[in-house]
C-alpha cells in the first residue's frame, strides 16, 4: 500500500465501521458456534466446561470490544478529522492515535465521550440507567482488549475493572449485554456513509 492509499484509507470512516462489522462477526460466531452450541451448554450444566465458558465468552468480548473500538474511531473520522493524529516519516507514515489518549489505550468509554456518542442529542438511549449499563460495559470490555481476553490471569490483583451495585454483574456476564451493545453497533451502521 502507498503513501496515499494509506492515508484514503486512515481517514474514511467506512474502512473503520467495516471492521467495527467484521469484529462484531467474529464475536457472533464465537457466541454461536461454541457457547450456544447444544453439546457444550450440556457439558456446561455438569460444570465440566466453565472454565472454557468463561474463557470463550472473554474472547467474544475480547472482539465485541476492538468492535466497539473501530466504531467509535469510525465517528471521530468523520466528525472530527483533526483528531487523527499520524506522523510522516520519509516514505512512513505512522497512525500515533485517533481520539487523542483514550484512542491510544484502548479506554472506550473515553473514546465515547470523545466521539460525542453519549451526547444526549444522539439519543442512543432513553434513559440514563441505560448509559451508566454502557459506561460499565464499556470499562469492563476496556480490561478485555487490554489484558483480560488475551491472558489467563490478570496482570496484578487491582487490574480489573470492578462493577459496583449499581450494575448488576449479569448484565455484563449474561447475555444482557449484547442488549446494551446493540444501539451502538445500529449507530454505527446508521452513519456509515
């Protein structure tokens, strides 16, 4: 790829809302190909399997994570070009971060807020019980890009994000939070151009 196709690339929003999609897809299929698969939820009633269930379902929100990610990098394409930060070095072009330091460690619900998707006039949600569930499933599926999903154990005790008693734990360990995703994942669909 040349210097020009890169940067065509770089800052066209549908490169990012289609692999926002593609990670999304890998997600799905985890879920549905081995977590939702009839003999492994067997397997699982008998708890043989509950270190796999956990481990897969990390995975998948390992991918629902970068997913998220590239979408919200997607907004900030389109809307806010000038906070795509690259260098051009000799015949190099290096992508530093989008979205200033949020972009950079991989902390999505600062890259929400700086997106604007939270804006109220976006109206992803309907109330605001439904935005702190995102806030905390954005943290949670921040501590998954990071390390959580890629590694069996944390990298220190205190790494974690921890949900306090607002947010129910099944709402990011059950299937409730693919309920909390969704309206991003429609968000991205809607603006991609």
């Amino acid at each position: 790829m040349d210097k020009i196709e890169y940067l065509e690339k770089l800052k066209n929003c549908n490169v990012w809302f289609d692999y926002s999609r593609n990670q999304r897809n890998v997600a799905e299929k985890i879920l549905h190909n081995c977590i939702l698969d009839k003999d492994f939820l067997i397997e699982l009633k008998t708890d043989k399997n509950y270190d796999e269930f956990i481990t897969l379902w990390s995975n998948a929100h390992y991918h629902y994570g970068i997913a998220i990610e590239n979408g919200l990098k997607g907004i900030i394409v389109k809307y806010q070009p000038d906070r795509i930060d690259f260098e051009i070095k000799n015949e190099n072009i290096i992508l530093k971060n989008i979205g200033g330091k949020a972009g950079k460690t991989h902390n999505l619900f600062r890259l929400a807020e700086t997106s604007g998707i939270l804006e109220t006039k976006v109206g992803l949600y309907k109330c605001n019980a439904d935005y702190k569930s995102l806030k905390s499933v954005l943290l949670h599926l921040s501590d998954m890009i990071k390390w959580g999903a890629r590694y069996p154990i944390p990298n220190n005790l205190e790494a974690r994000h921890k949900f306090n008693n607002e947010v129910l734990p099944t709402l990011v360990y059950g299937f409730q939070i693919l309920d909390v995703m969704e309206p991003l994942f429609k968000y991205f669909e809607k603006e991609r151009n």
